[in-house]
C-alpha cells in the first residue's frame, strides 16, 4: 500500500468528528475513503481512536424529518 500524504491525515484529523457523524448517518467507510481519497484501512485503523476522542459524535443529535408541508 502506497503511504498516505502527511498533509491529507492532518485534514482528516480535523475532519474527524464530521467523519464520525457521516458514519452515524449511515455512508460506509468505503465511500468516505473514496471522499476523503485515503485507503479505506487508513480510516478503518483510525475510527476507533476518534470514537474514543469524540464520543459525543456517536450518539449525536436525533435526526429530523424532512418532509414538505
């Protein structure tokens, strides 16, 4: 596997609290690797850490709905 851009895995840590809440909202980690354009093992190795660091983005807060009125 080729190494990952110093820069790209300082941009993920400041996006990994978004991360985490697109992986609540229900997208895989095999689309936010193709978004964030980094090896889907990358963020797969990661994931925990940030669980631990953002716990407040696991549960965060009740969807809405969208409907139209």
């Amino acid at each position: 596997m080729n190494p990952v851009n110093p820069a790209l895995l300082d941009h993920l840590e400041w996006k990994a609290e978004q991360i985490l809440g697109q992986l609540r909202d229900g997208h895989s980690l095999d689309h936010l690797s193709a978004v964030y354009e980094v090896p889907e093992p990358h963020l797969r190795a990661r994931v925990p850490d940030w669980r631990r660091k953002y716990p407040d983005q696991e549960r965060g807060p009740a969807r809405l709905s969208r409907s139209v009125p």
